[in-house]
C-alpha cells in the first residue's frame, strides 16, 4: 500500500499533535510533588465510586455544588486523599466514619 506524500504528512500532523497533548499530561503529573503533601494521593472517580459507595452522578452533584475538592489532569477529575478525608467527616456522622475506616483497614490487611 502506498501513501501519498500529503497523507503522510496529514498522519504525521496528527500524531505529533497527540504526543505534545500526552507531553503535557505527564508533565502536570511529574510536576505533583509541588502540589501535594508528602503522604498525599490522588484518587480519579472510579477509586472514589468504590470507596464511598456513591455514583458517578453523585460525584458530579457534589462537585457542582462546590463541595468536594477536585482538579483535572487533561479530560480526566481526580481528587487528593485529604479534601477526601475533609469531606467525608463534613458529610457523615461519627457511625458512618467508624464503619468506612474499619472496612477500609480490614481490606489493607
């Protein structure tokens, strides 16, 4: 198969468009040890669906009203452990905590 100098060129246009886009990605992601503490994690929307036991539309309720912190890192909403930490002792009572922290370590043993 043959391709055409202008398709080529067409291709190669798009692909370097697509490694400065995940150029940038990564460089936000290196640059995180300026942002975070030193125990600080991220979380993306997944991981936080399971550990709340929420949806991803309860999230997105959540962060439309302000409530819980979070940032992007290209398309993607992403959380640090300690606005996670911040909002779940806003947002649940004393029983609600002792339950999510004992399940939480029963799993990391």
């Amino acid at each position: 198969m043959y391709i055409d100098a202008e398709h080529f060129d067409l291709c190669m246009e798009k692909l370097s468009k697509k490694l400065s886009e995940i150029a940038k990605n990564l460089s936000a992601l290196v640059n995180t040890t300026e942002v975070f503490e030193k125990d600080d994690k991220i979380l993306d929307n997944q991981d936080l669906c399971f550990l709340l036991k929420m949806s991803n539309r309860s999230l997105q309720r959540y962060r439309a009203k302000g409530e819980l912190p979070h940032f992007f890192i290209g398309h993607r909403v992403y959380y640090r452990t300690s606005d996670v930490r911040t909002f779940v002792n806003r947002h649940c009572d004393y029983w609600q905590i002792k339950a999510f922290e004992n399940g939480t370590k029963a799993k990391e043993d």
